[in-house]
C-alpha cells in the first residue's frame, strides 16, 4: 500500500521515481587542462547502477569540444574518480557505473581545454537516452 500512496496510485497518476535514472551535476569547472565536476546518483533502479556512456563538454554553438564516448568511460582510468560515499562511481565492462547513491567528482584531464573561455554545457548520457546537462563559465 505505501507504494501506491508515495508513488501516486491512490491519489493521481501512479509514477515510480526509480524506474529512470537520476543524476546530479555540481561544482563543474575548468582550469589547468582539466574538466571537474560532482555527480550525485539520487533516483533510479537500486539494484544496478546508470550506465554513463557519453560525456560531451559543448560550445555555446553546440559543437562539442571535448568527448568521452562508451569505449573511453570503460577504460578510464579510476585516478580521474574521487568518490564521496561506499556506493563508488567506477568503469565497467561498457560504461562508467554510477549506483544509486553515488557520490564523486571526476577530473578530467585534456589539453584541448586549454585557452578556453566564455560559458560552456557539459552534457552526461545515460545508457537509456537520458542525459544531463551542467553550464560551466570559464574566465
């Protein structure tokens, strides 16, 4: 009965929180040829985590200056991951893992992020199409 009442069946449309995934994106900024920013896993299915297969940092013209793509989150290396709680963002076999209640900030190193200046997007894509995106000002 408490799913029916907390998830909208007994009053409203029903809807379930933890069906699709949930992520949230803080503190992103750009210095030294690094790209850093928190994400947080707050809603989705507990028993496996989002599988983070795109990374993009954009222009404000939308062309992408810098992108981590499946094969690239697989293999990244676990260096670049500063995780916060027990549950840990990690490379998988496919994609990066973010479990529900994840906590980490990942730093990105490239230099094609040198030089770069104005308002930028970073944009994270989940497995199932669902992305996210962040605004980053660079000085």
């Amino acid at each position: 009965m408490t799913n029916q009442v907390f998830h909208g069946g007994v009053w409203g449309t029903l809807h379930n929180k933890s069906v699709k995934p949930k992520l949230e994106i803080t503190d992103g900024k750009i210095a030294d040829q690094t790209l850093s920013f928190s994400v947080f896993r707050t809603e989705g299915v507990d028993v496996y985590g989002s599988w983070v297969i795109g990374i993009e940092l954009l222009d404000s013209s939308n062309q992408t200056i810098l992108e981590y793509d499946q094969e690239d989150l697989a293999h990244l290396d676990e260096a670049f991951i500063s995780n916060d709680y027990i549950a840990k963002v990690k490379p998988g076999k496919h994609s990066l893992i973010v479990p529900l209640g994840a906590k980490a900030t990942l730093s990105l190193y490239n230099a094609k992020l040198s030089n770069l200046a104005g308002a930028y997007t970073l944009k994270i894509t989940d497995i199932s199409g669902v992305y996210w995106k962040h605004r980053i000002d660079c000085s």
